[in-house]
C-alpha cells in the first residue's frame, strides 16, 4: 500500500505524531533519573505504580468511548490533556515553585490522557486500512515511533537536564500542534459513532450504566482463552520492555557509572542516551525489513523467539557491566523487539468485531499498562537483592512468556483449522 493512497487521516497522524514523539522521547527516558533524584528510589517506584494503575483503569475506558464517540475526538480530548499535564509538570520544575510531587501530578495526568489515546489510535487504522495492508501501516507507525527514539534521547541527553522547563512546554506546544492538524485535516472513522442514533442511545446513559456494560463486555471478550493468554504473555514481557527506562537508566548509572567510548568520556547519563538511540536507531531502519523477514515464519514461532531473544539480552544487559556489553545487549534486546512489529495489532484486529474494536485495542493495551505497573517493582526489588538477580528474574519471566506464545497460538491455530 503506497503512501500516497492512505486516508488522510494516518497521513496527519504521521506528522503530528512524529513531532510529538520526538519531543516526548527528549524526556521520558529521563524521567526516572529525575524523579530518583529528588524523591528518592522507592517513593518513584511507588508512585509509578499508582500512575500507571490510574493509566489502566482509564484505558479501559478509552476504548468505550472511543467505540461509542468517535476516534477523532478521542484523540483530540487526550493531547488537549496531555498537554496539561507537560504543562502542570513544567511548573512544577520551575525554580520559584520546585515541586517535584506537582510535577509528578503533571506527569500522572499526561499518562492517563495518553491511555485514551492509543485504543481510538490502533482502531482508527483497522477501520481505514484494508485487512491485507494494517501489518504494514502498523509497522510504519512503528517505525516513525523509533525515529523519534533515536533522535529524543540523543537532544534529551543535551538538554533536558539543562532546560527542563522549556523541554516540557515543547511537549505542550506539539500536543497543541497535533490537536490543530487532527480538528483541521481529520475525519470520524468509528461504526457507531457516525450512527446517529446508536451514539444517542449510548450518550442518554448514565456513568454508572457505562460502568456496568464495561465490566461486562471485558469479562465476555477475557473469556476468550485465546485472548486471555495473549494478554498474560503480553503483560510479561511488557515489564520487561518497561525497564529500558526504569532499570536500564539506574544500573548505567550506579553500576557502570562513567565510562569511554573511542576515547570519549561518558557519564551514565550520556551512555544511558547513547544505549536508548542505538535501540532507536535500529528499530527505525530495520522495521519494515524485518517485518517482512518475519512474514515469512509462523506468528507462534516469530513471538515465542522473540521473548526468548529478550531474556538472552536483559542475561547479558547484567553479566557484561561495560559499555560494550550494555551495546551488544541492546542490539540484541532491538532485534527482540522488531520481531514482533507490526504482527501484534494485526492479531488484535483479527480476533476483533468491527463495532467492538476500540475495545478490544484498549483490552490488548492492558499489555503495556499493567506491564507499566509491574514493571516499578524492579527498581524496589534491586534495592533488596541487587541488581544483577533482578535482571536473571526479569530475563527468566521473558523466557516464560514465550512459552504462554507458544500455547496461545497452538489453540489459536487448532480453532481456525475447526472454523474452516
């Protein structure tokens, strides 16, 4: 599917994004090391679970609404918030207010805005984007995410430390951007949304009746084993994932701590910029040819080696404490993740009604989500027992998702060999 014949829609979505991404990748990875500093190791971990617990609980709905008003205006409600909350938290940077817990309420809001986002996000492409194409589309959305990864961290290293303040307000100043291109140039795509009186139905009801019907309507689509071990394994190796920017940044910094590089002298924080870019770096130009590389294997191989490849890598990430073995661990921890772009929406939409599928999208995104909660724990936990048994635990709980793959697409494929 040539560019050129997308809907307008992902055409603007692409830039807007692409702006948003990089400006918000000059802060995340950061964002551990900043919060560590001036609250201190276990308080961060605490409340990056209460977050990304409010993240879950917001996400879910997200879906809902996306579902019954619309993808548009979904996306437009979540960066208006998210931009409020880059907002809130640079004020809460600045030198004459210097809260780092106002920033975090800043940061903790942003989180639960883009929760909204991504459900009405990967459904959008599935109404657009004929069945045979979305792995593509996805893979190409991807592929501009990691663009963003490698060039925000490389500025983030720069000047984050440096300009936090103006850092943030760029974030806002991009969600605002976006929030222009999306109310000037987009289109409503959702089923029910642009039934007007199935939207009026669904509007008349009360919070409580939503409620009601999502607790409903997640319990019917967890019943389905298939998706349900696709979300256990997803949620696994989602924690995993998480520690590039919450594990990764505090072992380069206490564990290898400053270091050379061709002669170079790095800090932590430099090499922890240099590692998080590589993986960009490799994500961003190897996307598209490893996504077809992978079409050629079975998926139930393709995600079972994947999980494997990211325990070998978090192995090595804590055996080989140097630069260079921080690097090759990367390498192999990029090439992980690149096995599985692009396949993953695509199996989503796949088991997904057509009126239902903002749900089950925002259902698939209790992978990351509940993988943000867990994740924190790593960095309680390192406190206890160190660092280099973390990352064996970590590394074995990869292993163990690959294996829930394994049995999930096994039943999978035994179901549509009956359908048939």
């Amino acid at each position: 599917m040539k560019f050129k014949d997308w809907d307008i829609n992902l055409k603007v979505r692409l830039f807007g994004e692409a702006l948003l991404d990089i400006s918000f990748w000059t802060v995340f990875p950061f964002l551990t090391l900043y919060f560590s500093d001036s609250l201190g190791r276990t308080l961060t971990s605490m409340l990056l679970i209460v977050s990304q617990i409010l993240a879950v609980i917001t996400g879910l709905l997200g879906g809902y609404f996306a579902d019954t008003y619309g993808r548009k205006r979904m996306m437009s409600i979540s960066v208006i918030g998210e931009g409020i909350g880059f907002l809130i938290f640079a004020l809460g940077a600045t030198h004459w207010v210097d809260s780092p817990y106002l920033s975090f309420f800043g940061f903790t809001l942003a989180s639960i805005f883009m929760s909204f986002y991504q459900p009405a996000s990967q459904a959008m492409i599935a109404d657009v984007v004929d069945p045979r194409y979305r792995s593509h589309v996805y893979s190409i959305f991807y592929m501009m995410i990691n663009v963003a990864v490698v060039i925000g961290p490389i500025l983030g290293s720069i000047v984050f430390h440096d300009f936090t303040v103006e850092t943030l307000l760029a974030i806002a100043f991009f969600d605002l951007v976006l929030l222009f291109l999306l109310q000037k140039f987009g289109h409503e795509t959702a089923p029910l949304a642009l039934n007007p009186e199935l939207r009026k139905a669904q509007s008349d009801k009360s919070l409580a009746t939503v409620l009601l019907e999502q607790i409903k309507n997640y319990k019917l689509i967890f019943k389905d084993k298939i998706f349900f071990l696709y979300i256990l394994a997803g949620v696994i190796i989602a924690q995993a994932t998480m520690q590039l920017d919450l594990l990764f940044p505090l072992f380069i910094k206490e564990v290898i701590g400053e270091s050379t590089l061709f002669g170079i002298t790095l800090s932590g924080e430099r090499l922890f910029g240099i590692v998080v870019s590589i993986n960009g770096f490799f994500v961003a130009a190897l996307t598209v040819i490893v996504s077809r590389l992978m079409s050629r294997y079975r998926e139930k191989l393709v995600f079972m080696n994947s999980s494997f490849l990211y325990g070998v890598a978090l192995f090595l990430f804590a055996a080989v404490a140097t630069p260079w073995g921080a690097i090759i661990a990367i390498i192999l921890y990029s090439f992980a993740e690149l096995m599985t772009v692009g396949i993953q929406q695509n199996f989503v939409s796949k088991l997904a009604p057509e009126d239902k599928r903002a749900m089950y999208f925002s259902a698939a995104g209790l992978r990351y989500t509940l993988g943000k909660v867990i994740a924190p724990f790593a960095i309680t936990i390192s406190a206890f027992i160190g660092y280099f048994f973390t990352f064996i635990i970590i590394a074995v709980l990869a292993v163990i998702s690959g294996i829930i793959y394994y049995v999930m697409y096994s039943q999978y494929e035994r179901s549509s060999r009956a359908l048939k």
